[in-house]
C-alpha cells in the first residue's frame, strides 16, 4: 500500500503517467498478498484481524483511484485539495493496528516455541541437511528480492524529490525551487552575508515558433535557450524556469556585475538556436533589481523585477532594464 501511495503522489504532483506503473503494480500484488495472508496456517487465529485489513485496503484502493481521476480530470489544485482532506490516514492509521495485532501475537508465538526450534534446528542441520539447504537458499532468494525493492523505492523517491522541485522539460529549478532558494538568500543578505540580485527573463518571439513549427519545437528551444544561459553563468548564480518562457536567475554582486551578467545571457541567444530550423531566433527582455534597493523581501523584489522586465519590453526588447529608479540599457548590438 505504501508502495501504491508513493506511485499515485508521484501522478499528482507532476502528472507524468510514468508514475502510475508502481501504483498499478502495486495495487496489483496487494490481493495475492492478501490471500496468502488469509491462507497462512499460522495465521488461522488471526482471521478477523486479515479479514478487517482487507476491508480497509479496499476503501484505502478507492480513496487513491479517485483522487487520481480528479488530477485527470479537473487538475492538480483540486486533487491536492482532496489529498489534503487525508480520508485515507483513517484507513492506514486502522490497518496499522490490525497489523500490530497480528505482529505482536506472531511475536509471542515465536517466543514460546524459541526452545522446541532450539534442538530441532541441530536436527535440521545433522538429520535433514538437504532441508537446511534448501531453507538457507530460500532465505538468500528473499534477501536479494527485498534489497532489490527497497533500491527500486530508493530510487523512486529520489527521482519525486528531484522532480517536484525542478522542470520536467529543461530541468532547472522550477517555481517552488525557486521561491525557496529566493527566500534563503534574501536570509543570508538581511544577515549582511551576500548581496541578492534578481534577474527576471521572459523570452522575445516565443510564441510564434509554437504556432508555426508546433509545440516540439518550442520544447527543443527552450531546453537549447536554458543550455546557453548555463554555459555564461556562473558559480553561485541559479537559473529557474517560471513556467512558459519566463525564467529568472538569482545572482549575487554589485549593479555593475548584475548588468554583466543580463548582457551576457542576452548575448548567448544571438545565434541559431535549432539545426533543422536555422532561421528560427528568439530575445529577451531581462528585469533587474537588487535587495535592498528594490524590495526586502521575495515578494517586493519579484514585484520589482517584473516592473523592470516590462520598461525593457517597452524599451525595444532584447534588453535589460532597472526599476524606475534607473533608465533601461539597449543590448548592445
């Protein structure tokens, strides 16, 4: 069921289909698992106990299935508004303590045949060694399959973590990231540990290579514009895509140094950017401010920076531009 869980979290924060294959599998397996609790001789006296957990998946299996019909169908804001109702943790935190039952009673059990296994063992061993043999590799089998899961769930978690904070097309820190990484470096500049410049960037003639050459194209762009902008950027300096074609970048140094840095990432787009479509190009108008100057929190300084970015739209384009409290700068040509 965790597995379940882990699969139907992954389809909800990014929508990615590839996420319900562990869900789907999981659900898959849980009915097996089921019967062979119930079919277990050791667990004859624990019948309500199995029956009860069997119940409670099957409510947990239809709060999972719907709250991904609803991702589906009416979006991601909507279905975390279901997951946050959490009808499921009732079910879970029910079968928690049926299965602790069961573990504690399995438990106690043990405990009191721990002698009787004692000598019987030393019986395996001399007058049954085939059966020990066979014993020994059955438990090498179960070792190597339940490591082999736990890598693959290692790996899926690491995989979620890294996706529900970075873009799924470019791979650069997405909105949330962002916003994070905006928050502690507005942190370390209100303790005077580093100066926190903000560019934000919204690319010039996007919208036609959608309409004219199709959305792939659009994506191959994108992914070539963001690999020009990290080969000029620097250490220290972070690159975050907003959502469409707007991005932002948060730096550190004094007006001179963020003005470097916006001319160079408006220098990089001046080339063909797609082999197959060499006469396609794009620009961008970049904003600027700068803690404190402009805004002392992300709020203010995101406010001040998207000011700028439209003074540079108005100014011809393809150039950066300050606040009001600074006139625009023409890319240099």
């Amino acid at each position: 069921m965790q597995d379940a869980e882990i699969g139907q979290r992954g389809f909800l924060l990014t929508g990615e289909v590839q996420y319900l294959a562990p869900y789907e599998r999981a659900i898959g397996q849980l009915d097996e698992h089921l019967l062979l609790l119930a079919e277990n001789p050791m667990l004859q006296f624990y019948g309500a106990d199995i029956a009860a957990i069997a119940r409670l998946s099957q409510l947990k299996r239809s709060e999972l299935a719907q709250t991904i019909v609803v991702r589906r169908e009416q979006g991601q804001v909507a279905a975390q508004k279901l997951l946050r109702e959490d009808n499921g943790k009732i079910y879970m935190d029910e079968m928690r303590l049926r299965i602790s039952n069961i573990e504690s009673g399995v438990a106690a059990s043990l405990r009191e045949q721990k002698l009787d296994l004692q000598w019987r063992s030393e019986l395996a061993l001399w007058g049954g060694g085939g059966g020990a043999l066979l014993m020994l590799g059955l438990l090498t089998l179960l070792f190597v399959d339940l490591r082999r899961d736990l890598s693959e769930r290692a790996e899926l978690l690491e995989r979620l973590a890294f996706e529900s904070q970075h873009d799924s097309l470019t791979r650069v820190p997405n909105r949330r990231a962002f916003n994070e990484m905006l928050d502690q470096a507005l942190a370390l500049a209100r303790r005077g540990e580093r100066q926190v410049a903000l560019l934000y960037l919204d690319l010039d003639g996007f919208k036609p290579i959608n309409d004219q050459y199709g959305h792939a194209a659009g994506d191959a762009t994108l992914k070539v514009v963001v690999a020009l902008w990290q080969g000029v950027m620097r250490e220290g300096e972070v690159l975050a895509r907003l959502g469409g074609d707007e991005f932002a970048v948060i730096a550190a140094g004094d007006a001179e140094a963020v003005e470097r840095l916006a001319q160079r990432l408006i220098d990089a787009l001046d080339v063909p950017l797609l082999a197959q479509y060499p006469e396609i190009r794009v620009g961008v108008s970049v904003g600027l401010a700068r803690y404190a100057e402009h805004g002392e929190d992300r709020r203010r300084l995101i406010a001040a920076a998207d000011t700028a970015m439209y003074r540079a739209k108005e100014a011809g384009k393809h150039c950066f531009a300050w606040p009001e409290s600074r006139q625009p700068v023409l890319a240099v040509v």
